[in-house]
C-alpha cells in the first residue's frame, strides 16, 4: 500500500504544467494524458520517485516501465541506437510506438525502471501537455498507464481517480485521450530480428513496410514480462463475439451489432479504440454483473483492439 495523499486536481494549462512539473521535480508522482492513455508519471533515474509508482498501481516489481523522453537526443543518450531505431523514430515519433533497444550502462536510470532487465523501451509522447511537462521537468520520466494493475486502462481524468485518488500526488485532467489504446510495443534485438511485444496502434505491416523484414518471434533475451494473460480487468465476466445481450449481461456494441452502449455505431475502428476504455469502465459500473462485446473485425486497429479485449475476458 502507498502513503495515503490528498491528489491535486490540475488544470491543463500553463499553471497546472507547471505544478505537475515541481511536483514531479520534487520526486512525487502525477498522472498525465498523453495520445494513448493516461500515464503515472515519475522521474525514471529517482528510486525513490519510481517505487512510489509501483506501489501506487500495486504493480509486479517484475514488470518494467516505459521512459518518455522529448525527442531522439534524449533517447540516444539512454539505449544503443541502430539504423532501424532511427528509421522508426523518425517516421513514428513523436506517436504511439514504443523501442525496446539495449540499454546504455551510463543511462543512470533507476533499476527498477527496466525491472533489472539489460534493455530499455523508450516512447517519444505527442501529447501537448505530455511535452510540455517533459520540456519543464528536463528528465526523462517513467510512465506506466495510470491505473491499478491489472484493471482497465484510463483514457479520461474520471479513470484514474476511480482506482488512484488519495494514492497519487497529482493529476493533469487534459480530456479523452485521443488513440485510446497503449502504443505498440517493438524490440529490436541486435541481431537484427524485430519483434512486436504488444500491439497498438502503429500496425504491424506498417513497421514491416520501413523495415523491409518480417517480424520475428521475441527472443529469450528479449520479452514483455508485463504482457500478463490476465490485464485490463472491468470485474466482472467478459463475453466476446456476442450478437445480442444475454440476461444479466451490459452489452457493448460494435456497427450493426447494438448494445446499451456502442464502440462505434458506424463499425468505425479509430472511433471503437478510442472508445474501448471508456465502455469498459461503463459497463464495469453498470448493474449487470456481466459484460457481453460484439465482434471486432481482426485487421488494422482491430487486432490491438482485440488483443486487449481477450486480456479482459481472461
Ligand atoms: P504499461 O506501462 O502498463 O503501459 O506497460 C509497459 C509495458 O512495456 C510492460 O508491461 C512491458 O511489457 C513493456 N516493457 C517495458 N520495458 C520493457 C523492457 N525493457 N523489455 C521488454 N518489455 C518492456
Ligand atoms: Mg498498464
């Protein structure tokens, strides 16, 4: 359990970036809207600063974090850069794509950042308010989703308080992120294989396009120790592929398959993975005691989508 803090509500603004900024500064702990969801915040080389993180989400110790840093400056002076980290910085970054690269011995980042593993999965955020926090604190921060572990995913301020108020410093309301799923996760190992440790929403034939090679299986030196069966749990049953609600069961809905609630009326895959969060932690309140999905077309955005919604049901 981690102290008891009253959480400070921020506004997204230059006051508000500027306090998150202290706070962090100071080795506290802040949740941050970034593109994808939001992130729990703390200075990645402050021990101090990134078991507070753990022991807010009540996380494995086993499970690493991922490091936001402002531009490819910063990444270079954490992990050994290659040709096809820099190809991929430079047509994804800053985005939702995040490198598993090894990491540097002068990095000086605490070791619970890479859970005592010898690489580094370094992520260059889009979010306006995530670089201009980035810009004022001038070092790299740790930012896992900013949640509970093994509970769903936060894309809106409302989302995190549900499961962090009173365990985190502060929180940076900046509205609904707007991707909505974690970004795709790719190591690059060095002998030149590549692997897709969790997919989001760069899609995997689009890396393969730049890279001009076809994904590997992630080695043994390489893996997702987070990447756990059981994650973004709503509490209660999930049934996936359903074509209309059972009784007992809060359904969400996917283009001509209605629901009390819907993904995306249109079958709109951006809109549905925008949204996916949101309908489950809509359905995680609602008085049903089970949750029943639609199906989502596997392609594109639909395979991440998936991904997360079989971790749920798990
Ligand atoms: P989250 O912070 O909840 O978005 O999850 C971050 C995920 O990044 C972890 O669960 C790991 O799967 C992955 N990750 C972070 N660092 C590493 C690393 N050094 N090697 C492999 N995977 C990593
Ligand atoms: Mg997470």
């Amino acid at each position: 359990m981690s102290r008891k803090r009253a959480t400070e509500r921020l506004d997204a603004d230059d006051a508000g970036i500027a306090r998150a900024a202290e706070i962090l500064a100071c080795g506290g702990i802040t949740a941050i809207p970034t593109e994808t969801v939001y992130g729990l915040a703390a200075r990645a080389e402050d021990a101090d600063a990134v078991a507070a993180i753990f022991a807010a989400k009540g996380r494995p110790s086993f499970n690493p974090l991922i490091v936001h840093i402002p531009d490819m400056a910063a990444a270079r002076s954490l992990a050994e850069w290659d040709e096809r980290a820099r190809m991929l910085a430079d047509a994804f970054w800053p985005g939702p794509l995040t490198m598993v690269l090894p990491l540097r011995s002068v990095a000086g980042l605490a070791p619970a950042v890479t859970g005592g593993l010898d690489t580094l999965a370094l992520r260059c955020p889009a979010h306006p308010v995530m670089r201009a926090v980035l810009d004022r604190v001038g070092v790299p921060l740790a930012a896992p989703s900013a949640n509970l572990s093994e509970t769903v995913s936060p894309t809106q301020a409302d989302h995190v308080l549900s499961t962090l108020d009173g365990r985190i410093d502060a929180i940076i309301d900046g509205g609904t992120s707007k991707q909505g799923l974690e970004s795709t996760i790719i190591a690059l190992e060095p002998d030149g294989c590549w692997a897709i440790l969790r997919s989001g929403p760069i899609g995997v034939r689009e890396i393969e396009a730049l890279l001009g090679t076809a994904p590997g299986v992630a080695g043994s030196a390489i893996r997702a120790p987070g990447q756990l069966t059981r994650h973004y749990a709503p509490g209660k049953p999930v049934r996936l592929e359903a074509r209309s609600a059972r009784d007992g069961e809060f359904m969400l809905g996917f283009g001509p398959v209605n629901g009390h609630w819907s993904l995306s009326p249109t079958g709109d895959l951006a809109e549905a993975a925008a949204r996916l969060y949101a309908g489950l932690h809509r359905a995680a309140q609602a008085p049903e005691a089970k949750i029943a999905v639609a199906p989502v077309p596997q392609e594109g955005l639909g395979e991440a989508i998936n991904d997360r919604l079989r971790r749920a049901a798990a």
